[in-house]
C-alpha cells in the first residue's frame, strides 16, 4: 500500500510529507509493541533488553500513561530508533523518494 501510494504520487513534491507519514507510522507501531507488553514488569524488561537503564526503564514501565503517549516519547523513540524498523524491513517513503530522485537524474 505505501509502495503505491508513492508511485501515485511521486510527481509532485511530497518528500515533507512522506517523512511525516514515517514519523506517524513507527509511531503507531511503537503504540502496538507498548500494548502488547501489557504488564509493568514486562514492559520494564523490554526497555532493559533494548537498552535503557535500569531506573528510566523502571520509571517509564510504571508512569501510568496510555499507550499513544508512551509511543511517542523519548523512552520508545530511544528503544525503538527509525533504524529498529529499517532492520525489520519496514518500507520507508523517504528512503524510497530519495532514492527514487536519484535514479532519474
């Protein structure tokens, strides 16, 4: 869906645009991966495992806060960074569109 959506619409200028799809996205996928972790304990484990000191993490699984906030903060951004999803193979638009320009000059 993102790879038409592109080829849709790569004629005009929609690079700001595409970034922010980005950003909305991985956030979104960060809200997911906060609610499947859905006890406190679970939650503290994940930030340790992906490299979050002991007291942010223990902070940040026990701040009371719903899951968009929680995806969208510094906590998950650091957990979670744009190259995470990279590596999963997450289809980037920005990543696309410059590549994209690129191959046609």
């Amino acid at each position: 869906m993102l790879r038409g959506w592109l080829n849709y619409f790569k004629v005009g200028e929609v690079k700001s645009y595409a970034g922010e799809i980005d950003m909305w996205i991985r956030h979104h996928l960060r809200c997911n991966i906060w609610r499947q972790w859905k006890r406190t304990y679970t939650r503290y484990r994940g930030l340790r495992r992906r490299g979050l000191g002991e007291q942010r993490s223990w902070c940040s699984a026990q701040n009371g806060r719903g899951p968009w906030w929680n995806s969208g903060a510094s906590h998950m951004n650091e957990a979670f960074k744009k190259s995470y999803f990279d590596g999963l193979g997450l289809y980037s638009l920005v990543n696309e569109l410059e590549r994209m320009r690129k191959v046609s000059t």
